[in-house]
C-alpha cells in the first residue's frame, strides 16, 4: 500500500451482475504498508451448474479497497470467480493484483469455505 493518504482501508464485496455492494469489513489500520482485516466476508450466492457439462457459470465479484465511497477515496479493484474454486477442498489463498492502483499492490484473499447444496 502507498505510504501517504492512505490510513484505514476497508473492502466491499460486490457482485459484477448487480453492482451493488453486499457486504463490507470493517475499517482496518495501514502498518508499514499492509493492512490486515479481522473480520471475514460472509456471502450466500447460487452458482449454476450446467446440465450436461456439470460447469459451474461464472459468478464474479469485485472487491474494492478504499477509504470511502468517492472515486479518489478508492485505492483499487480487484475481480474474482467464486466458480473457480467450486471443486477446493481446503482454505485457497490468492493474490489478487489492485487495478487502478500503484504496480505492485495486491490483495491477498483467502477462500476458506464455499458449500454447494
């Protein structure tokens, strides 16, 4: 994370289909860099699953880190797949590149839970 500007960070959970934000953390501290929320993300979504090929569509959520809802109060966005880690066995983690941010800034996610009823 960019050292100046940037104090408390919080992310929001929003699926790409609707737009709308579903779920956020709380505000967490930037130390040397990093910052480090506490408290999960919980969401409840319905993959679809193809008949005949058993895939599951795609169903994409952006994440976006910021210190508020304005345009510069935004560090960068992030895309991912729930769909892709439909078959994961065990918690996945994964680093997610900030668009719109500085080279070099990620967003490390970790998946621990994805149930299929």
């Amino acid at each position: 994370i960019p050292q100046s500007g940037w104090d408390k960070l919080f992310i929001s959970f929003i699926p790409a289909d609707s737009g709308k934000v579903t779920s956020k953390t709380t505000k967490a501290n930037v130390r040397n860099g990093t910052c480090k929320w506490s408290d999960p993300i919980y969401e409840t979504t319905r993959l679809l699953q193809d008949i005949k090929t058993r895939q599951f569509d795609e169903k994409v959520y952006k994440l976006v880190v910021g210190m508020g809802s304005s345009r510069s109060s935004i560090l960068g966005e992030a895309n991912i797949d729930l769909a892709d880690f439909v078959d994961a066995l065990k918690p996945t983690a994964i680093a997610l590149p900030l668009n719109g941010s500085e080279p070099g800034v990620t967003l490390h996610v970790r998946i621990s839970e994805l149930h299929i009823l």
